[in-house]
C-alpha cells in the first residue's frame, strides 16, 4: 500500500482504544463496536489518500496491515 497510515489521527485513536481496551487480540477488538468504529473512520481517511478498498481483496488487505501493525506497533 502507498499510503503510510501509522501517523493517522483514526489509526492512534485506534490503537489507544485498543491499548485501553485490555482486548489481547486486535481482531476482535475490530470486531467489537468500539473498534469497529475507529476502523472504518481509518477506512474513510484511506479513501480520502486515495486508496481505493472498494474490493474485498484490497480491503481485506489493508486490514491485515492494521492488523499487523496493532499487534507489532515497533515494526514500521
């Protein structure tokens, strides 16, 4: 993907309600309404870089990116 998300305000917000969340794993804390929230508002500022997410391939994509970065937020 193009875009470097880590830095975006619905990604932070994301990973705090996470953090504070207790939830030991990020996909079901994205399933949780909570995270559900955070996420498609992340979604939203995607489409709003540019980033086209309207096929399930590439959505399901960037949220294995999410995913992988909210489980191991040192790796980028």
């Amino acid at each position: 993907m193009d875009w470097d998300f880590s830095d975006d305000g619905a990604f932070i917000a994301l990973c705090n309600a996470f953090r504070e969340s207790g939830e030991t794993s990020a996909m079901e804390f994205l399933a949780t309404g909570e995270g559900a929230f955070h996420f498609q508002e992340l979604t939203q500022n995607a489409a709003g870089e540019g980033i086209d997410l309207s096929d399930s391939d590439s959505m399901d994509e960037f949220q294995q990116e999410v995913l992988e970065l909210m489980d191991n937020p040192n790796s980028n």
